[in-house]
C-alpha cells in the first residue's frame, strides 16, 4: 500500500522544510516529494497532516524503566509495558537498560530483551526495542552512583560471551570504566564485534580515555555525569569526551546538569555527536514517591530522582521533554534538538542506516506534533497510529 502524508513542516538534520509531502511504500519512506507534484489518485490512502511538523520517530538509547516497570524485572509484561509508554511519547525505538546485579539477574534481563525482540511484531501498537544497553557491572565503586556496589565486578571477556549469547546477540552499548584491569581488552572485543562501547561510571583520567577511544569505544554515558570533575591539569572523561571524535550522552532534566555545562558541550561538539537521552526510571510517569532501583529505595520528587543519601539514582524525564528542553533552555533550534533524539542515537548505536532521518529507503518512523511535548500522531512502520492527548 502507498501512502501520502501532505501537509507538514518537514525536520531534517540540518534544516525544516515548507511544502512537502512524503511517500511511503508499506514500512519505507520512497521519496520526499514538493507538494505542488501531489496527484492524490496515485495512492491507496492519502493523510493529511494539519499543518503540523513532522519529524522521525525518537530513538531513546538509554532508559531504565516506566510506568512502574524496570528492564531488571525481566518479564514480557515490563517490556511491553515500557514500550507502550514509549511509543505514546514519540520514542519509536528504545533500548532497555540494565543495571549492575548479579550474574544470574542481568542473564534473566537479557534472556528477557532477547525473547522480547524476537517475539515483537511490525505492527505491534508500542515501540519497537532494537536491544540491550548493558549499564554495568564493570565500573569504578568510587563512581558508582546509584549502581550497586556488591555485584559491581572486574572485566571478564568470558562472562561478557556469555552475556552477549544470552542476548540473542542484541546488546548494543557496553558501558564501562576504561581505567578497571582489562577494560581495554574488551574494548578492543566489543568494538570488533560491533558492539559500542561507552565510557561510564569512572575516575579515569583524561589519558584512560585517549586508550578507550583507540581501542574503539565511541560513546560517552551521560557526560559529566558518573565521572571525575573536569580541571584544567587533569581534564579527565569529561574533558576527553568534549574534545574527541565521539558521542556523548546528555541528561537535561535540570537536574544532573546546569544549562552551563549542556552550553558547553554544545559549544565544543556541536549538535552532531551529543545524543539526548532519558536515564528514566520506573516513576517515570507515575506520581512523586517511593520506589525501588536494584534493590535500593529511591525518591522521586518534583523531577528528581535520589538515593538515601541524597545521590542523583536515574531520572523521571522522557526523551520528548528532553528535546523541549534543549530548546528552550539552551536555545538550540527544532531540527538540532530533534537530531540530537534521533539521527544522533541512531548512529551512536550503528543503526542509522535503517533509522533516525526522514530519508528515502529507510523505514517509515514518523511523529507528528505541534508541540513535542504532546505527540498525538505516530507512524510506526508506515502505519499510522494516532494517540489521545
């Protein structure tokens, strides 16, 4: 079947274009086409879109949890529960989060992610999981933050097969502390088995990550963040990350980073290689409270998420929000903020060939909105499916 949608402002990566119309063959986009060339009787259905914008589906790479799920539950409910609540945000594509556990429990989660992916049909009404990032257990305990301490372990290449296989081959980022014994070693495996690595949860300094990067690591977990502080003598991840080829996460919930420091990544990489994510946690869209993290209470409040004793433990954000955010806190335009929770997460993980872009040949994720924050029009796999508000 073919479909037209007509009417639109359309987002692309570097700009926003007036008076377009875009075809879509069954799940792809065919061609992008000047509404002046429209024959409506050359398609099976014909949408029009109000005048709104129109941007690709948001691809959120790092998330935890939602509507009182988590990926650590590890069953088909908590994901289909999460993708649900994803798909109602404009997030078309999402990759479930572990945390630092036991051996047995992250295998039960990726078991779980594994079954899921397989399992998930094109047509399904929720989002679509493109697979596992693997938050943890090779950290640094001096940065822990909300990760557990006991299960968190050295480097294991053996362990990490094992992980891997129990994934069905769907893990897509390792994150880990490029200063551990061995975490090199297994940069260097991850990165030939194209699978990302990304920088997290560490002391290292500067030089640790100049030898993560050449062994191949390419991305950086939510920067600032989970990392030594940034000095003039030791600049350390931080300051590795906002001068090097790579990405880097930014959680901008105004909580885990001053409008300055998202400035300053802005300033020093540009809106090509800063990926806005989510970091959210099961109270995402549930109200403040009590709630549990790996076995660890933790307070939602007021867009806040804490440990005991006081320490930041994940977010309530949705990526939607972030995109609103970096717009208006930090005056990046439309189409950069879409970019940076779209194409930017798409090629941090290596699936931009399929993802990410209003492109021809590419599949047809697409979200219409007047307003990011209230996304009442998905197009899933050039179906459309359209959202109460």
């Amino acid at each position: 079947m073919k479909l037209l949608i007509k009417n639109i402002q359309l987002i692309r990566p570097d700009t926003i274009l007036e008076n377009k119309a875009v075809v879509i063959d069954e799940s792809r986009i065919e061609a992008i086409i000047d509404a002046s060339d429209i024959d409506e009787t050359a398609y099976d259905k014909v949408y029009d879109g109000a005048g709104r914008y129109m941007a690709p589906g948001l691809i959120d790479i790092h998330t935890h949890g939602n509507s009182g799920y988590d990926t650590m539950d590890a069953t088909p409910e908590a994901l289909e529960s999460m993708s649900e609540f994803q798909l109602s945000l404009g997030v078309t594509s999402f990759c479930p989060t572990t945390l630092t556990s036991p051996r047995n429990d992250l295998l039960r989660a990726l078991n779980n992610v594994r079954d899921f992916i397989d399992e998930q049909q094109p047509s399904d009404e929720s989002s679509r999981v493109l697979g596992a990032y693997f938050e943890g257990p090779y950290f640094n305990v001096k940065k822990k933050g909300a990760q557990p301490e006991n299960a968190i372990v050295t480097p294991d290449p053996n362990e990490m097969d094992e992980y891997i296989l129990a994934s069905g081959g769907n893990i897509k980022v390792v994150a880990l502390a490029p200063e551990i014994e061995g975490s090199i070693d297994l940069i260097e495996r991850l990165s030939a088995a194209r699978i990302t690595a990304a920088l997290a949860h560490t002391d290292g300094a500067y030089a640790d990550a100049i030898n993560a990067y050449r062994a191949g690591a390419t991305l950086n977990t939510h920067l600032f963040n989970g990392m030594r502080g940034f000095t003039h003598r030791e600049p350390g991840i931080a300051g590795a990350a906002l001068t090097s080829d790579t990405f880097a996460e930014l959680i901008v919930d105004g909580h885990h980073l001053h409008k300055a420091a998202v400035n300053l990544a802005l300033r020093a990489k540009g809106t090509d290689q800063l990926v806005l994510v989510s970091d959210s946690i099961r109270a995402t869209g549930l109200e403040d409270g009590t709630y549990d993290l790996g076995g660890q209470r933790i307070y939602a409040k007021n867009g806040k998420v804490t440990l005991e004793d006081g320490s930041l433990a994940g977010s309530t954000l949705t990526l939607n929000q972030a995109v609103y955010n970096v717009m208006h806190d930090n005056d990046v335009g439309l189409h950069d903020a879409v970019k940076m929770a779209s194409l930017n997460p798409a090629k941090a993980i290596g699936v931009a060939d399929a993802y990410g872009s209003i492109t021809e040949g590419k599949v047809a994720d697409l979200i219409l909105f007047e307003d990011i924050r209230s996304i009442n029009t998905v197009i899933k796999n050039g179906t459309i499916m359209e959202r109460k508000t």
